[in-house]
C-alpha cells in the first residue's frame, strides 16, 4: 500500500483516501479545520489527478473545496474518502494502462568454494575429517538459497495481498458512486411515475371529451328547456353554447392532444432506456472478481507454511553439521560416535536437501508466482470494470439531469392541455349543472314552505301567550277593583292590555319556477349526469357496491341488534317532536316537505360531484380493485350473517333442549312427589293401626297418653309447617315475585335435596298472569310441602320403631314414646328458627318499603320544586318581555316626539326668517306667504 505523509498540518488524525480508478490508499495527516481545497491540492502533487477533475465522496455526501473537514465530520477513523477522476469517466476517455507490479528480487548466493572460505579440518589426514567442512558449506548453501526462494515467494504472496485491498477498495467505490447515483435515480422515478400518473389520467378524460363530443351535443340539444324559460334564442341547452366555435376548439384539442401523446410516448421510450441501464448497472457488481482472488489467495496460504516448515528443517540441519564441526575442532567426539560415522548421518540429509526441499521450495515459488499472474490479470479485469462502470455511471447521471430537466417542460404542457380542454368541459358540465339549478329551485320552493309555517307557528305561539296575559290582567283587576277605585287603577295604567303581535314575513322566492320534484327527472333527466356508458360498462360495480353497502347495512343491524328498538323509537319521538311544532299543516304535509327538499339537495349534491369528478378518468385497474373490494365485503358481510343466522339456530337449539329437559324435570319431581305423599298417607294410616293396636293390647295407662301426645304433636307440627310455608310464601307473593322465587326454592330444597338448582330460574323465567291462581298454586304446594315432611318424619324413624307389636314390653315401648317426643321437639325448634327468620326479613322489607316511600315522597317533593322553578322562570321571561314591550313603546313614543319637535322648531325657524327679512309694511304678506307654503 502506498502512503505518504506530510509535514505543516497540525496532527489531528489521519484522513484516509482512496483512488477509485486503481485501489491506491493514502493517509494524509489533518486537522477538523482543514479546508477540502487544500486535501485536493495535496493529492493533485501525489497522486497526478488534476484539482479540477477530482470528485471526492465521504458516504453519500460531495466534499465541497470551500468547506472544512469538520462539515464532513472528518478526519474519522470509521469514515473513509473516495477520490474518483472525472477525466475517465468522460466517454473519450483511454483505457486504464496494465496493472505493473513491482517485486524486489533477491539473488541467489554464490557457489560454496574452499578456496574463499577455509576451515581448519580442511588439512586433515582423515578424508572423513576433511569431508565434515564440506557439508558445512553445502548445507549453509542450501540454506542460504532456501532464504532467496522463501523472501522472493513473500514478496509475491504480498504483492498478491495488496492487489486484493486494492481490489476491494475499488468495490468499495463502486457501491458509493452506485449509491449516490441510486438517490438520484429514485428521485427522477418517483417524478417520472407522479408524471404518468397525472397524464394518463388527463389522457383518459380529454379521449372521453373527445371521443364524446358528439354524444353530449346530441344530449344538450336532445333537452328542451323549461316551458318559462324558453325564449327566442334559447329552446334547449345547447343554445347556451355557440356550436361552431366549441367544433373549431374540438378541432384544436384533438390535434394538440395528438402531438402531446406523441412527444409523452417518445419520452417513455427514452426513460424506458434510461431505466434498463440503470437496473443493468446496479444489477452488474464487482463482487465476484473479489471473491474469486480471495479464496485464491488463502489456498494458496499453504505455500508459504510449507516453504516456513522447510527453513526450519534447513536451518536445523545446518545447526547440526556445525556442532559436529565444533566437537570435531575440540576434540570432544564422545569414544561411540566417530566421524565416519557423523560423515555417514550427513549423506542423506543432504540428498534431502538437493532433491526433496530446495525442489520444493522451487515449486511453491512457482503457484506463488503464478497466483501473481492470475491476481494481475484480475486486478486488470478490475480496473477496466471500474473504468466502463464509471463511464455508465456518468452517461446515467447525464441522462438523469436531461430528464429532471423535461419535466417541468411537460408539466407546463400538461398545464396548457388542461386549460385548451377547460372549454369542452363546460359542455359536459352544462346537463348536471341545468339539473341541479331545477333541484335547487324545488329545494328552495319547499323550504319557503317550511319557513312560513315556522313563521305561522310563531305568531300563534305570541297570541296564545298574549290570550294569556289578557285573561291574567282581567282577573287581577276583577279582585283588586273592589278595594282601589277605578280611576286609581287607570293612572297607575293597570287598565293597558297587550297588543297583538304581527308576524309578517317580506315575499321572498316570488319568482322560482313552478316546479315539483318529479319534474326535474322530466325537464332534466338522469342522462344529463354523463353517467349512462359508465353504467352500461359497470353495472355490476354499482350492483357490487350495492350488495356490499347492503350487507353491511345488515352487519351494523345485527351488531346493534339490542339497541335498535330504543334507538328507532327515539327518533321517531323526536321526528315527532319537530314535525307537530310546524302549525297550519299537518305531519304529513310537512315531512313531505322536508323530505321532497332533501332529496332536491341530494341531486343537487351529486350533480356537482359528477362535474367535479371525471368518471372516465378512473382507471381499469381501479375499478377491478374497487369491484374486488366490494366482492371481498359483500362475501365477508353474507359469511357474517350466515355464521350468525348459525348462532341464533344453535341457541334456540339449546334454549329449547332445555325447555324439554325442565319440563322432564317437572313431570319427575310431581310424580315422585305424588308418589311419596301417598306413601306418607299410607305410612301414617299404618302407624295409627299399629299405636292402636298396642293401646287396646297393654294395659298401661301411660302408653296410650304417650300414643295420643306423639300424634297431637306430629299433627301440630304439620299444621303448623303447613300454615307457616302458606303465610310466608302468601307475603312474600304479595310484596315481590323474586320472593316467592326465593320461598318456593328453599321449600324445594327442604322437600328434595336432589331437586335440579336450574328449575329455580325456570320458576323466576315463568310469567304470573292471574294472582288468584297464583294463589291457589302456592296453597296447594304448601299442602304437598306439608305432606311432604310429614312422610319425611314418618320415614325417618326405623320400621322396627313405628311397629309396636303387642309382644313388646313396657320397657321399649317407653323409649320409642321418648325418641318420637324428642324428633318432635326437634321438628319445632326448627320451625321457631324458621318462624323467626321469616319475621326478620318481613322486618327488613317493611324497612325497605319506609326507605322506598321516604325516597318517593323527596322524589316528588323535588318534582315540585322543579316545577316552581319553572313556573318562576316563565313569569321571570313574561316579565322581561313586558319590560321590553314597554322600553320599546316609550322609544317609539320618544322618537315621535322627538319628530314633532323637529318639525316645531322648523316652522319657527321660517317664521323668524320671515319676519327678520321683510320690514314692517310687508310682515303681513309674508305671514301670508308662510300659510300658503304650509297649507301646500
């Protein structure tokens, strides 16, 4: 790598530049307050480029000469400089000359000789003495031309090295200037597709203008105007237009539409190539010339680790010769080793070195050398890639500027089209703008209606409130002039009554056509709207659209399904509201009216948007995306209502499994509750017989004592079960229905614990139509509850209790009496506890119903005061309205007197110059002269 420093900078760091057209790099040292001019002078005297042909880039930004390093954010260790040469990427440029390489060459030593280089055992008497100098010599040769080998193998292998940084650096190049060329590509693509964009749409409206001239001039001309607003001259819409002038515009337009189609299709072919080149270019890369060399260079790597593992083995040897030449001189040869036999060891390490290293070594030099060829050529290659890259990269930009430059000209054209064409538009613009001047007059007609009926509204609303006042006044002054006299009242002017008031409303609209609304469709039909090809074409889109409008109509319905009622009948109540307060017509009258005026305005509406938007200019794309989109909807709205028509279907499925599954649940529990009253029956009608039995069968007096007070007690305990379960479940159906939900829940789980917790809220889902029956059916289930526990206590003492045959003894008999007398008292405590929970919430509810009745009483208490509050407000407002009656009459009493006294002091006036201008001969002439002006 080649690098220079220089001297009087102030050290700073180090600002590395790189030349693009050959991979050379150079530090320069630099300070943040070095001007770029002063860089490019510098690498004008090193590298030879001259100051006006240098382009450097630091990332995507241009070093300007006039500005400093620091701008930049320069110098950088992580930012690099490019220096590209503008002479060679202008188009006559040369080729880039051959890549030379440059390798220091190290020579081969001379040949050992004794004669210039001695050894003492050289006049030895044994040959085998003599012969240990010799291979001393040999193998310091071989060595010595291992070296030569090895340093000319690195000078190559690093030759290779740098050609490869050097390559690298031009890649590196490559993608900054195809960077910076890309911004400005991108830039002129986007203007370029904005351009299309707006012509092609220009383009489609001005053909359909065009192309459809004769069409809308048959259609003007087709339209007969309105009966009163015909004249002389003007019999339909196309006498508002001069036809002959509006053929010489279409004339015009067609051959400035034709060129200007011409000039954008020469000017699309010209980008089109400006686009292929330009994705050529960023397609073509250098990466693949680098990549090949590096894999290259590190294979051959292995060279240079075998030359360094056959220096060591030389080395080594000559290490050992030398030792034995050493021992030999100091005669320190151990008795084992003799020097033949050290003589004998070095014959095969030098025929090692003569045919298996040195040859070696020769032949990694050579895949060195060659490597160099190959690296040569392909930093060759690079150089003429980076040289025709450059010179593409230039004729691009060139024709980028070119292009930038064309565009505000067909701008200016685009611009000039649209205004020769602004004529042919007022043609198209003529039918929706006739019909929505008829839609305007039909709007304005019933909304004058409309408006005199507010106006009606109002005058009647100030009579009934002056009907008011009146009767007010009469009947203070019918109690009051009893005690005060009449004349007394009069001066106070309590005798005064209120004027009626006028409402007049000034004519207005007096001149609109007789028009309804179903004349506009006669007198300017639907056809005028330019919309009847556009149908035809796409009547499905509209048919889409449609659907997809109706299906999610329908999806909003059943999303807000629970709240349509409430939000329907709101509405109606205030459509209600506006339409009674309109008086003299009836709600009829007037929601025609308003309606007939909406849909006026909705014509009118979209009239104005059919002129403002140009359905020929939407583009066939366009519409399939928006035919796409509406049939994406419209299946995604169907799928919605089917998945939920799905839902409703499945749970009225469940609902109705349910129902069935409730109504088996019923049937089993009445007769398992049938079945087990008449077992208690039974039961019980046995026990009497067996008590019975026993009594007549003993003759103890306690036993039948103990019969007699066990069945009074079990009665009272039925009785009272029954009376209590009746009274409470009758006050709890009087005072709420969720009470008896509750009663007939807790009797139910009393009776069966097994009974299903989900006929509670069948029991709360089932209406009460009548209260008679309702009573009845609690009574009677009261007397089921009542058999009920009765057989329950029956069935819970063991058989072999309720059995008392005569057989038995006094001694069981007693214990069975005590066993049914403690269940009984049991049985009673129990219902005690019950007694006094049903007390405590008859307690609590009688409390809540005091708590209701006091917030009902605060609650009409405030009503009330609401009311005075209004009632208060209203005379405040009569009173005010009084004050201003009253402010108003006295301004208009001022005002006239302020009139008479004008006038007044305009008579005396005359009359003083009448006396002051005639003398006394002639103040009776003038007197004259004054009454006669004043009689005129």
């Amino acid at each position: 790598m080649n690098s220079s420093s220089l001297e009087g900078v102030v050290q700073m760091g180090k600002l590395v530049i790189h030349i693009a057209e050959n991979g050379h790099s150079y530090e320069l040292d630099s300070d943040e307050y070095t001007l770029v001019e002063v860089v490019q002078k510098i690498l004008e005297r090193v590298c030879g480029i001259p100051f006006n042909d240098q382009l450097l880039l630091c990332l995507d930004m241009k070093l300007e000469p006039q500005r400093p390093l620091s701008a930049y954010k320069l110098p950088s260790v992580d930012r690099e400089v490019f220096l590209f040469n503008k002479a060679r990427m202008r188009s006559a440029a040369p080729p880039p000359a051959l890549e030379q390489v440059e390798i220091i060459d190290a020579p081969d030593p001379p040949l050992p000789s004794s004669s210039h280089n001695t050894h003492p055992l050289d006049d030895a008497s044994d040959p085998a003495l003599k012969a240990l100098p010799s291979y001393e010599r040999q193998f310091r040769y071989h060595f010595q031309c291992g070296h030569a080998i090895y340093t000319r193998t690195l000078a190559k292998y690093e030759a290779c090295e740098r050609l490869l940084q050097e390559q690298m650096v031009q890649e590196r190049a490559l993608e900054i200037a195809r960077g910076n060329l890309d911004y400005f590509y991108r830039i002129v693509l986007q203007n370029y597709t904005d351009f299309v964009k707006c012509y092609l749409q220009q383009h489609r409206s001005h053909t359909s203008l065009l192309v459809n001239f004769g069409r809308d001039m048959e259609k003007l001309k087709s339209v007969r105007l309105h009966p009163s607003l015909q004249t002389a001259n003007k019999k339909c819409l196309l006498d508002f237009v001069k036809e002959e002038n509006l053929r010489k515009t279409v004339e015009d337009c067609s051959s400035s539409h034709r060129q200007f189609e011409n000039k954008v299709s020469d000017f699309k072919k010209e980008f089109g190539d400006l686009k292929r080149n330009a994705e050529d270019l960023f397609s073509s890369k250098a990466s693949f010339l680098v990549k090949d060399l590096d894999l290259a260079i590190k294979d051959h790597q292995r060279y240079i680790n075998e030359q360094k593992s056959i220096m060591q083995a030389l080395s080594k040897d000559v290490n050992t010769v030398k030792k034995l030449v050493d021992d030999c001189l100091s005669s320190e040869l151990s008795s084992s080793l003799r020097p033949h036999d050290a003589v004998s060891a070095l014959g095969p390490m030098y025929d090692s070195h003569d045919k298996s290293y040195l040859p070696k070594m020769q032949e990694c030099d050579r895949g060195i050398s060659d490597l160099l060829g190959f690296c040569r050529d392909k930093k060759n290659e690079m150089n003429i890639f980076v040289h025709d890259y450059m010179q593409k990269i230039a004729y691009l930009q060139y024709s980028i500027k070119d292009v930038r430059c064309r565009f505000s000209v067909f701008q200016e054209a685009l611009k000039r089209q649209s205004d020769q064409f602004e004529h042919l538009k007022v043609v198209r613009g003529i039918g929706p703008a006739y019909r929505a001047c008829l839609a305007e007059v039909v709007r304005r007609k019933e909304t004058k209606k409309i408006y005199m009926g507010k106006a009606g509204q109002l005058a009647e609303k100030l009579a009934a409130e002056r009907d008011v006042e009146v009767r007010r006044r009469d009947e203070f002054l019918k109690v009051n002039s009893t005690y005060i006299p009449r004349d007394i009242l009069a001066s106070m002017g309590l005798y005064d009554t209120p004027n009626p008031c006028n409402v007049n409303v000034n004519p207005f609209d007096s001149d609109l056509l007789d028009l309804d609304i179903s004349d506009v469709d006669r007198y300017a039909p639907d056809s005028l709207m330019g919309l009847s090809l556009r149908n035809e074409k796409h009547g499905a889109m509209k048919t889409s659209l449609s659907i997809s409008n109706d299906g999610s109509q329908s999806s909003d319905v059943e999303g807000t399904g629970v709240d349509f009622h409430e939000k329907y009948d709101f509405q109606e109540s205030v459509e209600e509201s506006e339409l009674v307060e309109v008086a003299g017509t009836s709600k009829m009258e007037v929601e025609n009216a308003k309606l007939k005026a909406e849909l006026a305005s909705k014509i009118a509406l979209l009239c104005s948007m059919s002129t403002e938007l140009n359905y020929e200019s939407l583009d066939q794309s366009e519409i399939e995306n928006m035919l796409r989109n509406a049939t994406e909807k419209t299946s995604e709205a169907l799928h919605l209502k089917a998945e939920y028509e799905k839902h409703l279907q499945s749970m009225l499925k469940v609902k109705q499994m349910q129902c069935e599954s409730y109504e088996k649940r019923i049937q089993e529990l009445e007769q398992r509750l049938s079945d087990q009253y008449l077992r208690g029956r039974k039961l019980s009608a046995d026990e009497c017989e067996s008590i019975s039995a026993v009594s007549t069968a003993k003759t103890y007096d306690h036993k039948p004592e103990v019969s007699g007070v066990g069945e009074m007690h079990a009665m009272e305990d039925v009785s009272s079960a029954s009376s209590s379960l009746k009274s409470g479940l009758l006050l709890d159906h009087d005072k709420a229905q969720e009470g008896l939900g509750d009663s007939m829940t807790d009797s139910s789980i009393m009776l069966n614990p097994q009974l299903d917790s989900s006929m509670v809220d069948l029991h709360r889902d089932k209406g009460h139509p009548h209260d008679k029956e309702k009573k009845e059916a609690l009574l009677s289930d009261a007397g089921m509850t009542a058999g009920a526990s009765n057989m329950a206590v029956s069935m819970s003492q063991p058989a072999d209790a309720l059995s008392c045959e005569p057989g038995l003894n006094a001694k069981v008999c007693d214990s069975v009496a005590m066993e049914l007398q403690n269940a009984l008292s049991e049985k009673s405590s129990e219902l005690e506890n019950a007694e006094m929970k049903i007390q405590g919430l008859m307690d609590e509810v009688s409390k809540l119903g005091r708590e209701l009745e006091i917030s009902r009483n605060l609650l009409d208490e405030s009503q009330m005061n609401c009311a005075h509050l209004e009632n208060c407000l209203h005379e405040a407002r009569e009173e005010a309205q009084t004050h201003l009656c009253a402010a108003d009459r006295r301004a208009s009493e001022y005002s006239a007197l302020r009139t008479s006294a004008i006038k007044t002091r305009g008579l005396f006036e005359r009359l003083k110059s009448c006396v002051l201008s005639a003398g006394v001969a002639t103040f009776s002439e003038s007197l004259r002269a004054l009454a006669q002006s004043l009689s005129r």
